[in-house]
C-alpha cells in the first residue's frame, strides 16, 4: 500500500480502498440510528461485524505512519503538532506489539 495523506483526498481514496475491499458504503441511517455512545460496528460485505483491532496499525505499518506524521510534523505547528504527537505516542504501543 501506498503512502496516504490525512488530508480529504487521502481519507477520500482511503474510503474507496476500504469500500473496494467490501467494507461497504457509507450509511447516514446507521450513524444517526441510535448507537451514540457506542463504536459503530464496521461490516464486512456479508454484513458481519469486523473486530476494531483488525483496523488498527500495527508492526511495520504502525511504523511507516510514524514515518508519515513525522514528515507532515515538519509543517505544522499548534494543535495540529499536539495531535501528531498524540498519533505518534499510539502508534508507538502498535508498532512494538506482534504482527
């Protein structure tokens, strides 16, 4: 996988990655369908739930997102550093846990 921008155009192509890999599209209905306060559950094309550990970095990729926000960290200053910085903190416990 290619290197991902945070910004709209990487979280948009990022979105069509995970829709392609049948994720499934986007639903108002189930934002708004009661489960404030809850994740909402991600599903898979057969409409069964996926575990939230499976989307998160880890190993090599926990590693070359700190890679990523490193670069962006460069370029930014204020809140935007403070949430590199917050990102970079998670995903070093990521990035040292078992693939």
């Amino acid at each position: 996988m290619s290197a991902e921008s945070s910004d709209i155009a990487g979280t948009w192509t990022r979105y069509q990655q995970l829709v392609a890999a049948g994720v499934g599209p986007a639903s108002l209905e189930e934002l708004i369908s009661g489960t404030a306060g809850r994740a909402p559950a991600v599903s898979r094309a057969n409409g069964e739930p996926v575990d939230i550990r499976t989307l998160l970095y880890k190993g090599a990729r926990a590693r070359e997102r700190a890679q990523e926000l490193r670069q962006t960290a460069k370029r930014v200053s204020g809140d935007a550093l403070r949430a590199i910085i917050d990102e970079v903190c998670d995903l070093v416990v990521l990035a040292i846990e078992p693939e």
